[in-house]
C-alpha cells in the first residue's frame, strides 16, 4: 500500500543551484569543497552550476585575466564531469535577469544585514582603496542567482553558509510581502572538506586570490609544484600524524589526504602512526596529482577549443534564462514594475 502511494506520488526533484566566482585559478579547496561534490548532485537533483564572473568585478580586475578565467572555470566544471546536457551550465554575466533581480533585491536587503557580512568584512580589509557598493550589496545579488531559479539546495563551502542565510531572510521578507514567490533555499554544506586551509597559514582559509603562491594548490599546478608546496606546507613541532584541538596544519592535511585517497582521517592517522611529517607530505602531495591529474589534463584539452566552449557557454545560457525570465516576470509583476 505504502508502495502504491509513492509511486502515484513520486517525489518533485530538488533543484540545486550553486556559483563560483573566476577570480583566479580554481584551488584544491574549490575542488573539495564545491566541484567535486555538484558532480555527485548531478544524478539526484535538476542542477544550474555558474561561473559568477560579475561577483569578481567587485574586486578590481584585468579584463583579459577575467575573460581567461571565465573560460578556463567553465572548462574546469567540464572537467569534474558536470554534463551540459543534464545540467545548466552558465556564465552569469549571459543572463541579463541576474543584474535585473539583483536590483531589485537590493532594495529589500538592510544596510545592517549586509554591514554584518563577514566576506564583506575580509574583502574590505584587503582591498581597503576600493570598498565599492557592489562590495558591500554582493550578497543581494548572490541572492538573485539563487532565488531566479527557486533553487531549493545550495551546495557551498562553509565559507559561503552566511551568504545562503541572507537569501533565506530575502526570499522569506519578499514573500512576506508578495506571497509565496521564492523557495527558501538551504545551505548544503559537505561533511568533510567544507573549508580546506591554507598551507601557508593553516588557521585561513584556502583562497584562489591569495597573493602567496605556496599558500594554495591550484587546480592547474604540475606535479612538481605540488609536491613542493606540500613539502613547504606549515605544521607544527609535534611531529605526529594526529588530529588535535589547534593543530590546523595537520589537521588540513590530514583531511586533504583522506580525501584524496578516499579513506577515513582514523585510518590515515593508523597509516602514519610513528611516521614523521616528511614521508606524510610526500603522500599527500602524490595522492592529490593523482585526483587531479585527469581533471587538469581535461581542461587543457578543452581550453584548446575556444569555439566549443563558447557554443555550450551560449546554450547553457539560453536554457538558464528561459527560467530566470518566468521568475522576472513575476516580480515585476508583483513589484508594480513595467516589463
Ligand atoms: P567562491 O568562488 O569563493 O568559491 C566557490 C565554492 O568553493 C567553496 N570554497 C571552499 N571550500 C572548501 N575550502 C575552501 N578553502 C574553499 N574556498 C572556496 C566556496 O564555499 C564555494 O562553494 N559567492 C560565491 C559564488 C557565488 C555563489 C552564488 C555560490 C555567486 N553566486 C550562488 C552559490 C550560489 C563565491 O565567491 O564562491
């Protein structure tokens, strides 16, 4: 019985939406904590994954850096086997509504939600002779990405959770007063490697605009580099291979490599008990060429062929917009805005 009334009812799939920004060369910790887990959401929910190109204007840019990194991201989300027929594959920047919701939703996002944004905070401090507007709204139109597609999943790092609430309150305030327009999203936030650190100063998080170069491991570094960047990494004087309470170093290293190697952080601990850090670097460094070298070897292929990069960019865009105008539609609508 119970059997019958599934099948008459079969469950709606969940949509997932998620961005990342071409800022720079994707990192290990976009990798782990984002790509790497949207392949796996690919066969459960109905995906849009995005290159948010106009979030990185709100950090000065070299227009030709941006337009190679465009490319060389929407290559990299090819590569971790996101398929452009199943999902939409998009750059944000191609899909007008994204700006036009975005509006929008700065006039319903508060001055005191955005001030408590701690990306806002970072970002302020580091590029302290451009705290621009777009800096400070970034979060309403992150919001927009998600909500254009009443996305009900958000797979993100740790580091975006904050952002993902905001869009809760905003889609939550606006149907308050509109009714029900938006779906709420939620967070969805992966059990291991939500926030991989950096090898320089384990204690922050790994980020692709990091002007130290040992600091990250990028997507793209040869077999090498890597190696000497986890021979560099930072550790700390007990010289064992254990988790504990303060130990960002090994603690990061420990995670990366039950990653890559695909076992518990228990058993790598077991592998390595009486070991010292020199051997374990090593491992870790030779496990992660390994997990990466087919994704790296991918995306040179495809950047080769800018032609049909630009081909799926063009469709995946179009797809995209045919959903965002229905949901802009209905904003406008509902807004009292002509159309
Ligand atoms: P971005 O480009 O900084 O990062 C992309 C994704 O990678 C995750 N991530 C990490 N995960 C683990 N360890 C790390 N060290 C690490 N660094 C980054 C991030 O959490 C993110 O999931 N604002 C977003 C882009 C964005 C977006 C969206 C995301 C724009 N619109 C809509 C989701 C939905 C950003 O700057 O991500």
């Amino acid at each position: 019985m119970e059997d019958i009334v599934t099948a008459a009812q079969p469950e709606k799939r969940k949509i997932a939406l998620s961005g990342i920004q071409p800022s720079g060369i994707f990192t290990l910790g976009n990798y782990i904590g984002a790509v790497r887990n949207w392949n796996d959401l690919q066969d459960s929910c109905d995906c849009l994954f995005m290159i948010a190109n106009m979030h990185t204007i709100t950090v000065r840019q070299d227009p030709a850096t941006l337009k190679a990194n465009t490319y060389r991201a929407y290559a990299n989300l090819l590569s971790a086997g996101l398929d452009p027929d199943r999902n939409i594959l998009f750059v944000q920047s191609q899909v007008p509504a994204h700006a036009e919701l975005g509006w929008v939703l700065d006039c319903y996002t508060m001055f005191g939600e955005l001030s408590r944004m701690t990306q806002f905070k970072d970002k302020s401090a580091k590029n302290a002779d451009n705290i621009n507007a777009g800096l400070f709204t970034y979060p309403a139109l992150m919001a927009a990405d998600i909500l254009l597609y009443k996305a009900d999943v958000v797979p993100v790092g740790l580091d975006q959770k904050q952002h993902v609430e905001i869009a809760r309150d905003i889609a939550a305030r606006f149907n308050g007063i509109y009714g029900s327009v938006f779906t709420v999203p939620e967070p969805l936030i992966s059990k291991s490697g939500a926030k991989i650190m950096s090898l320089a100063e384990p204690q922050y998080k790994m980020s692709k605009s990091d002007p130290n170069p040992n600091a990250c491991i990028s997507v793209s570094d040869k077999p090498e580099d890597i190696v000497r960047k986890f021979k560099r990494a930072v550790t700390d004087s007990e010289a064992t291979v254990k988790r504990g309470e303060g130990r960002y170093g090994i603690n990061n290293l420990i995670e990366i490599y039950s990653i890559a190697a695909g076992l518990t952080p228990e058993q790598v601990e077991q592998e390595f008990e009486g070991k010292g850090y020199g051997e374990f670097k090593v491992k870790v460094a030779e496990a992660v060429i390994e997990m990466l070298r087919p994704f790296r070897e991918r995306s040179e292929d495809l950047l080769k062929n800018k032609d049909y990069l630009d081909q799926l960019q063009r469709q995946g865009a179009e797809k995209a917009a045919r959903v965002a105008e229905r949901t802009m539609n209905k904003v406008y609508k509902k807004v009292g805005l002509f159309r």
